[in-house]
C-alpha cells in the first residue's frame, strides 16, 4: 500500500530524469487538452497509455511502463487536469524551453512510481475528486483485467 511516508521513496527523480525525452519535447507545439502530444512522448524507453474522464474538461491519468534501467517494469503515474481553452489549460500556447521547464518540474514534482496495479489505483484515487476517481479507476481497472494497448 502507497502511504504518505513511502510515496517519496515512490519518486525515484534521478532515475526518471534519465528518461526524460528533452529533444522530442522540444519539438512539440502545446496543445488543449492536457497536452497528449507531450506527455506521450515524455520519457524515452518507455510505453504510454493515457485515461481522461471528459471530453472538453476533466482530470486525465499518464501511465508509462518502463522496458529498461532501474525502473524496468515499473510504472510511472501522471495525474493531471486539462481543458479546452488557454484559460483553463495551462499546456496550450507552450512550445520549446518553456514546455520541457513545465514538463520536467511535473515529473521532478508530481509524477509516483508504482510497481502495480493496486498502487496506480491508490495514486488516482488521491489525487482526483471522488467521482472522478471512480471513472479513472473503473477504465484503469478494465484495462489492466483485459490486456492494456500500449503506444510507443
């Protein structure tokens, strides 16, 4: 279980910034809606799979599963919120040293490692309303009961 003593040691920062894709993130032109583009390609050696629990608005989880390094096999869970406009997505109008900032203060700060299933779920469940929790939850769930589609 995921308790606020052992979160920290769950935000294992040095090796996740070895994966962080700076070079690809340089590339991307932010967009609404929680920035898919980005936060898809934000760690190299990695694959995604992302739930959200609206469709102009809401909270969206990234989950990445590692294929190498120290952190094989583990997963790395991103909960954040996103929204249509620049008003209300902070993501939109980023592009360049401004977005690879952003991105890697959230990784440093907000993303938590989880080694499986149950943990993804206890890091959603803090993080998001309880209604909204129990949307990512139940699509999570799903995913993990049949076999998740992963995009590189």
């Amino acid at each position: 279980m995921l308790t606020e003593e052992n979160l920290a040691v769950h935000n294992n920062t040095g090796d996740l910034l070895l994966y962080f894709n700076r070079d690809a993130l340089l590339k991307v032109q932010g967009e609404a809606g929680g920035n898919s583009e980005a936060a898809r390609i934000l760690f190299t050696n990695a694959q995604y799979k992302q739930w959200s629990t609206g469709n102009y608005e809401g909270e969206v989880c990234h989950l990445y599963k590692f294929s190498d390094g120290n952190l094989k096999g583990k997963y790395a869970v991103i909960v954040d919120s996103y929204g249509s406009c620049s008003g209300c997505d902070p993501y939109e109008d980023m592009t360049g040293e401004e977005l690879v900032g952003t991105m890697r203060k959230l990784v440093v700060e907000d993303v938590k490692i989880c080694e499986i299933l149950q943990e993804v779920l206890e890091v959603v469940t803090k993080e998001v309303s309880s209604h909204e929790s129990q949307k990512l939850k139940d699509q999570i769930s799903a995913d993990f009961n049949s076999e998740i589609i992963w995009s590189n």
